[in-house]
C-alpha cells in the first residue's frame, strides 16, 4: 500500500512537471501530434485492403470486417487527436 501511495504522488508530480514546463509539453504535443498524423496516413491502406477482401475473398469474413472496423476507428481517433492538438 505504501508504493502504491509514492507512485500516484509520483503520478501526480510527474503531471504537473509536464504542464508546468512548456518545452516539455510542446515537445510531448509534437510526438503526439506526429503519431496521429500517421495514423491519419496509413489508416486508409487497410480499410481499402478490407473493401477489396470483402468483395472478391469470400472466406474469413470475420478479420475482414475487423479490419474494416479497426482501421475506421484508428482514423476517428487520429483526425479527432489532431484536430483537439490543433487547437490547443
């Protein structure tokens, strides 16, 4: 119980140091902004590639459609981390 209680201090310590100091946060802004963009980028790839086995491959219906699913929500979820970045 009581490293549990140092490491949410720590937690909690750890994030304010990261809000309160701006070269730390832009930075952290950037790396998050730069993976959301390329989820943003190669997201269409799979969701093309699930289209295409869903017309002309008629057998493992499942992990098509999983994929389909995965990549439309990896897309939402990059535009919608760019787009809160950006105005930010």
């Amino acid at each position: 119980m009581k490293n549990k209680k140092r490491f949410i201090l720590l937690a909690i310590i750890f994030c304010f140091i990261i809000l309160l100091v701006n070269p730390i946060r832009d930075i952290l802004k950037l790396i998050l902004e730069l993976t959301a963009g390329l989820a943003i980028i190669l997201a269409p790839f799979p969701f093309i590639l699930g289209l295409l086995r869903l017309l002309f491959i008629k057998e493992d219906q499942k992990f098509t459609l999983q994929l389909i699913i995965y990549s439309t929500i990896i897309f939402i979820i990059g535009v919608s981390t760019c787009g809160t970045f950006n105005l930010i």
